[in-house]
C-alpha cells in the first residue's frame, strides 16, 4: 500500500508475503485477521485513527514493525506469534494490548514511545528483550505476562498507575553469564545486565514507595545472580542460594516457610510410627517423673519400652529441638541410631525454617519502614 488514504474499516487475511504500509492514513480500523504475513506487517509514515488490531496470525520476517509510524490510536495484538515488534520514538499510541495467547518471540522495542493511555500486558509471553528506554507513560501500565528477562526500563519514568504483580520472568532460560540463546531469538544477554536491569527497576518502584514490587524484585535480583554461579566451582553457594529461594523466595515470603514447617514436621509425626511398626524396632523409653519437675538423671529409668502412641512424643519434641542431642532435658530416651538420625535431620531443617520464617518477617518490616521513611 502506497499513499492509501482509506476511509473505511479494513480487514486482511490470508496467507500474505508481507503487508507494507507507506504514508497511509486509515480513518477507521484496521484488522489483520488468521494470517500468515512470512515477511510481517510494516507500517512507515503512516497513521492508525482507530485501533491497530492483530489477531490469530502469524508475523515473521520483520514482524510487527511499525517503528516509522507516527500517530496510532490503540494497538491490540491477540492470539498472535511476532517474531519482533517496533515502534518508533516518533510514536504515539493511546493504548497497547497484549492479550493471552501471544507470543514475542524477539525484541518488543517501545523505547521512546509515548503512551498516552494505558500500556497492558496480559496472558502474553516475551521470549526476547522487552525494552522501554526513554518512553513516556501518561496513563498506566499492567504488566502481567511471561519474561525471559526483566523488562527494560531505563530512562524512563513509572507512571502512578503501575502494576507488576502478574510479572513472572523465566530465568530458566538464560544463561550462567555468558551470551545466550532464548528459545530461537538470539541476543547477547549476561547476568551481570538482568541484573542491572532489576536494579534499575527496584530503584524506580523504591523511589515510588511501592512495598510489595520491591520485596519481590528483590527475590528477582538474587535469583538472577544465583544463575550466575557455577555448580562446578560454587556448589554450596548456589545450593544454600536455592534452598533460600526454594523456602522463602528470598525472605520475601513468610507463609512459606511455616507452610514447610508444618509439612515437614507432619510428614515425621506419621514416620516414626511407620517405621517402627514395619520394623519392629526398639521403641524409646519413657522417663516417669520429667513431666512433675523430677531430674531425668536423679530417678530410675524403666526399661520397659512406651505404647506405641506415646512415640509422637518424639517428632513433637524434634519440631523444636533435636532430642537425641539433648537427652538430659527430654523425657525420652531413644535407644536406635535410625531414631538418632531422623531426628538431627527433622531438628535442623524444622529449625532453619522457623528462622526463615522470621527474617522474612524482620525483612518485610524493615523494607516497610525503610520505604516508608524515605523521602
């Protein structure tokens, strides 16, 4: 199309080569519709009155490029596979969607762009870089969709209206440290950039007070350096690094660890019964007295094995501290190694959990305050 001037609501579908606009003005809207465009849609010196709607279509070659057109009333992608999407500092939109079912398989460069209404995200997934270097958001901004990396905002301000907490980035698919691949889209991704990245981000929604985005930012940006340690030369380091994010998301969530904490030790009040029925194992031995003040070691121990029922006793006591560590201040004394073992193991991990649990309490409080106080 060359100098179209259309009047008229337009719709294209099919299988295409590529569509290309130059110096077009499209009063009504525009629709492309169950196509397969191998070269894209590519729009230069041209302007959308009314909506820029894509939907159930395939965009390869230079995908949805539009980074020489200037005025676009909304652009709506649905259900659509881009292979890139542009649009140029020249642009101004009222309104971007990116419905479910969508998927950007390279670069989405907004940088520049002025958004004058609101910039939405929902359901569609990023493979590639998503940039928003420098661009102006008048309205507001709902990013809730899948990124291989963190969206890229330097330059830019984050309008009062913004919302991140449906934002999930896929780490899995970056790399440890060095240049990458995502999925068929290559760009030269390290995790020293993600990184700066998140940092920059964290430092616009710190500045804006926003509690909850920086607390999980926060988990982001361990969880990026985490990928770029080596199981080969930092074994423990990544492992404790997992195990820190695996329990608490980074001290970002405090009703993980208790969750775990009662999962865990759950699982031991039904285990030591188990094992002990199955195995016909020596049973512990109740000390009479403990429970009245009595010292365990001034009273004569009955040798006798306890009932049964009385060995939830001991997963009860380990929820809080080993008690084949401590035998002197138990009212149990176990007698079998296995017994020994499950319990140092049910000790540390119940107890490294309850400590989680509050330095993701202390953590929250101290960024709130933090937040809070800052001008």
């Amino acid at each position: 199309m060359c100098g179209c001037q259309s009047s008229q609501p337009l719709t294209i579908h099919g299988d295409l080569g590529f569509v290309y606009a130059y110096l077009c003005n499209f009063a009504e809207s525009f629709q492309l519709k169950d196509s397969h465009l191998a070269g894209g849609l590519i729009g230069e010196n041209s302007t959308f009155r009314k909506t820029l709607f894509v939907h159930n279509s395939v965009l390869s070659g230079r995908g949805l490029d539009l980074d020489r057109v200037g005025t676009t009333e909304s652009l709506v992608v649905m259900k659509t596979r881009c292979s890139k999407v542009l649009l140029s500092t020249r642009s101004s939109v009222n309104g971007v969607f990116f419905g479910p079912g969508t998927l950007i398989e390279g670069v989405a460069d907004f940088s520049g762009t002025t958004f004058h209404g609101a910039f939405q995200i929902d359901g569609a997934t990023f493979a590639g870089p998503t940039r928003f270097h420098a661009s102006k958001f008048l309205g507001s901004i709902v990013l809730s969709g899948d990124f291989a990396a963190c969206p890229e905002f330097f330059e830019a301000e984050l309008p009062a209206n913004t919302r991140l907490d449906g934002m999930t980035l896929a780490k899995r698919r970056l790399g440890n440290g060095d240049p990458g691949r995502v999925n068929d889209a290559a760009w030269p991704l390290t995790i020293d950039h993600e990184v700066h990245v998140i940092r920059d981000l964290r430092a616009k929604v710190q500045a804006k007070r926003w509690i909850q985005e920086d607390i999980a930012l926060f988990a982001e940006e361990q969880r990026a350096a985490r990928h770029a340690l080596s199981w080969s030369t930092n074994p423990i380091e990544r492992a404790i690094s997992a195990f820190y994010d695996v329990t608490s998301r980074y001290g970002s969530s405090p009703s993980r660890p208790i969750s775990l904490f009662l999962l865990w030790n759950g699982l031991f009040l039904a285990l030591f019964p188990l094992l002990l029925i199955l195995f016909e194992l020596e049973l512990p031995t109740l000390i009479p007295g403990y429970f009245v003040g009595l010292s365990p070691a001034s009273i004569q121990i009955d040798r006798s094995p306890v009932d049964t029922s009385t060995i939830v006793l001991i997963p009860i006591s380990n929820a809080f501290g080993p008690i084949s560590l401590f035998p002197g201040k138990s009212s149990i004394l176990i007698h079998s190694y296995w017994a020994i073992a499950l319990s140092l193991v049910q000790s540390v991990v119940s107890l490294s959990l309850a400590a989680l649990f509050f330095l993701a309490l202390r953590s929250r409080f101290q960024r709130s305050s933090a937040t809070a106080g800052s001008p």
